[in-house]
C-alpha cells in the first residue's frame, strides 16, 4: 500500500506521502523498502508518485527533460496533456500499453501562478482548482480520502488554507492511514512545498524532518 496527499493552496501545493515501496512480481508483493515518492525538479516542479516504482521513475525524467515546457503552454493544463501523451507513447512502444500501474502528481508554474496537476487512472492529468483543491492517490486512499473531507471541513470553512495549514493538514492524513492500516504504509512522512520565497520565485522545497514534526 502506499499514499501520496495533495494541497491545492491559495498560495502554493504541499505533497506529503509515506516512505514505503512494495516491490510485486507478477501482482504478489515480496517485500517492503524505504523509499522517496517526492522530487525535487527541475523547473523548479515538484513530482510525487504512487504504485509501480518503475513507471514512476520514467514519469519522473519526461517531466525534468519537459520542464521548459510547463510555463510556455497557452494554457496550464496543456503541459500536463503533453507529458501524458509522451509517457503514454513510450510506454506503448516498450509494450506496457494499457497495463499502467502508476499515478503521479506535478506541481510546477505557469504565468506566474502555482498548478498542481493529478494524473490519474491512465495518467489522465486534470488539475486542482479552488474549488477541487486537495486529493490522494495509492492504495491508501481509501482511508485518506474520507479523513481529508473531514479535516477541510473543521479546519477550512471558509475555502483552501494556506501552506503552512496546508503541511499540518496533509502530515495528519498520512499519518492516519499509517495508524489505521494493518500493513504496507509507514514512515518516514515526507512533505514537499512548492511556493513562492521571499524574492517572488517559485520554489520546491522538501521539508526537514524537524519542520513535518
């Protein structure tokens, strides 16, 4: 099992996940590592994944050869439609087709404001938006999911909370899953922001493990 959260905030994303691999051979799991499911690229953006390593790490290099692309694109949404269509291609040739056993997420800039884009199912990209502004992807997310409407519910009343609310809304729901999962989710939590710095530059930041705690 694995889980990855998602912020959309009102002035960056935040990605917060577990930290375990399960490694399957033919759709048995055979064993557990310790691993990153977020990145830091270049762009900057910021990439996470869920399920099948492998696939996640090709994700991974189209988007840091792609990454001049993303603020260029007439509209946000375009990039992520592009990296799609590339990994979708690539792993036709290789002969996965439709056997895609990954989902990621990008956060990355685009006239001068944050995206955080969700490809989902067959890597379909659609992207977080004020009024659709947190999700989960893995396994996990069945236990993720419910707790997050909860959590935005008592603490975001009033719409979508802020970076720093945001790494203590997020840092809770993976940690729930890890609490209430028999197996297949475990720490270290991981927390990654992507934001604008004191100077007005977009900025991917993973957190220390003081900051998470």
């Amino acid at each position: 099992m694995t889980v990855v959260v998602a912020f959309n905030c009102f002035d960056g994303v935040v990605i917060a996940a577990d930290s375990m691999l399960t490694p399957s051979m033919g759709g048995l799991s055979v064993g557990h590592h310790h691993g990153k499911k977020i990145e830091v690229l270049p762009g900057p953006q910021l990439f996470a994944f869920a399920g099948d390593h492998g696939q996640g790490a090709r994700f991974k290099v189209m988007a840091e050869l792609n990454h001049t692309l993303a603020g260029t694109t007439p509209h946000p949404l375009d990039y992520g439609l592009a990296l799609s269509e590339g990994i979708i291609k690539q792993f036709t040739a290789t002969g996965i087709n439709g056997n895609i056993g990954t989902n990621t997420i990008l956060a990355y800039a685009h006239s001068g404001s944050h995206c955080c884009c969700m490809f989902e199912g067959a890597l379909q990209p659609r992207l977080l938006d004020e009024h659709h502004y947190y999700a989960a992807l893995g396994s996990g997310k069945l236990s993720a999911d419910p707790f997050l409407r909860f959590l935005v519910d008592v603490f975001c009343p009033s719409g979508r909370p802020n970076v720093r609310e945001a790494i203590f809304l997020a840092t809770w729901a993976v940690q729930h899953v890890i609490d209430t999962n028999p197996g297949g989710v475990a720490g270290p939590i991981r927390v990654a922001t992507f934001a604008q710095n004191a100077g007005g530059i977009f900025e991917a930041r993973d957190l220390p493990v003081d900051e998470i705690a």
